[in-house]
C-alpha cells in the first residue's frame, strides 16, 4: 500500500564510476532510486569526497544496446549499519549549457 510515508520508488540497475576518496578509479553497481519526493539516490561501498562527480551507465539486461554515462554530483546522506554510503544525485549540466546560462 502507497502511503504519503512511503511514496513509490522507481529503482534502476546502474554502472556507476568515477574517482573515490583516495583518487582511486572505480566501478561499481548498484540501484538507482527514483521519487518525486526525494529525487535520485544511490547507495555505494565507496567513500566519495563532497561534491564529487560520478558517472551512471543504466544497465539494460534485455538489450546489447549500451546506454552512455551520465554525470552526476553526489552529495553523502547517511551511511547504513553495514557501512554502505547513501548519497543524493544531482545532475551536472554541460559546459555548453553553463555558457548559454550565461549570455541569457
């Protein structure tokens, strides 16, 4: 049952990449999750600094299709009793976007 408490949630399997705390590449999947309430979210074993870029594949198990990498700035929520990191995404506009901002 929906509730105001618990709205649905859409989840995603995803690639995600980038550089951890250490400035150590790395690869890791997990579930993206989707509200209207919350936005994006993620759950990682890496430790990230703050505001940094990391970069989501969606994974399709029905397709040989490849979805290209999206950019994101991953901002810490919580981290979870079993040590996961949770973070909120926000995406990250193109410099050509930031320029066009800028000249309106």
């Amino acid at each position: 049952m929906l509730t105001a408490e618990h709205p649905a949630a859409n989840l995603y399997p995803v690639e995600v990449s980038g550089w951890d705390d250490r400035q150590a590449f790395f690869v890791e999947n997990s579930e993206l999750e989707w509200t209207d309430d919350s936005g994006k979210r993620l759950t990682l074993n890496r430790r990230l600094n703050h505001g940094a870029v990391i970069f989501l594949r969606l994974l399709q198990a029905i397709s040989n299709d490849r979805s290209h990498p999206v950019a994101y700035e991953a901002e810490l929520l919580t981290c979870t009793d079993e040590g996961l990191r949770q973070f909120r995404l926000r995406a990250v506009s193109s410099r050509t976007e930031r320029k066009a901002e800028l000249f309106r």
